[in-house]
C-alpha cells in the first residue's frame, strides 16, 4: 500500500510477508514501513515525522499494533529520528537486503543494503 506522496517523495507500507526470511520469521504479521525519503531540500522540517505518524495511525486503524522498519547501518542520523519517535532495535541482528527502485521515468534501479530492524509497538 503506497500512501503518501507528498513533495514528489514518498513511503510505503508493506502488510504482505516480507521478502526476507529473518523478518518473516521474527515478525510475523507486523507490517513494514519501507523506502521513506523526503526530497533533500525539505527535510529536517518535520515531514518525515508526519509521514511516520500517519503510517503509524494507517496500520493501527487497521487493527496492527506494531509497526517495523529497517534503517541501513550507515545511516545514523534517520535511525537517530526513528529512536526519538519510539523505535527500538528488534534484537535478531542485522539483515541484507536487495531492493528495486521504480523511478517516475521508468527505470528500475536495485539497490542492496545491511539493515538494522527496528519495532515500535503502537
Ligand atoms: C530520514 C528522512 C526520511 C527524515 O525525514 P525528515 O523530513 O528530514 O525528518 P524530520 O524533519 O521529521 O526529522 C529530522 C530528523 O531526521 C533525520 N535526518 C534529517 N536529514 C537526514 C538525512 N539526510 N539522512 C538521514 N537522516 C536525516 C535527523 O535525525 C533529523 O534530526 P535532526 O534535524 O535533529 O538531526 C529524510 O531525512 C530523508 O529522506 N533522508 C534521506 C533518505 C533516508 O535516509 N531515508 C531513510 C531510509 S530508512
């Protein structure tokens, strides 16, 4: 479910079964909030905040309780936000992942990265 877009950035939540099996198997049934970005001139204005928020209210109104996301490793100052908001680290270690892109253009960019996965019960 793709719910936001706003300043042509967006995020998404994911209510499927994740594609890789440590968090199928260590959040079962937790939904996903993937790929938040906000466009770089417009960030630290509390935008991806609100965009957390709203991903947050989304899934508990949709009778979820809690909500997970994954930061990569060298990316401190997002996991930094997410910790301020709540989040706190799953405790099952880190996770690589692969994951592709659709760009407005139609391109498909995949990216691979280690992630920390991060929880917060709602
Ligand atoms: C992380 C991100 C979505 C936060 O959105 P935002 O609108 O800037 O966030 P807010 O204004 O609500 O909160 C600001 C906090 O976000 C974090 N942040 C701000 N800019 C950031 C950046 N370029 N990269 C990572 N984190 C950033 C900081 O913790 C910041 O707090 P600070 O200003 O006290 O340092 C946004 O900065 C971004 O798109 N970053 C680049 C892509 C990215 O790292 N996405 C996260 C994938 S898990």
């Amino acid at each position: 479910m793709t719910w936001c877009r706003w300043w042509r950035r967006w995020g998404s939540v994911r209510l499927s079964p994740a594609d890789e099996p440590e968090l199928r198997e260590h959040l079962p049934g937790v939904p996903l909030l993937n790929h938040l970005e906000v466009l770089p001139a417009r960030q630290s204005r509390g935008i991806g905040t609100r965009i957390i928020a709203a991903a947050e209210r989304t899934v508990y109104d949709l009778a979820y309780h809690r909500l997970a996301l994954g930061v990569g490793v060298d990316n401190p100052r997002a996991r930094k936000l997410y910790e301020r908001l709540g989040y706190v680290d799953w405790g099952h270690g880190t996770v690589d992942t692969r994951y592709d892109i659709h760009r407005d253009d139609g391109r498909v960019d995949t990216f691979r990265e280690t992630i920390a996965v991060l929880v917060k019960n709602l």
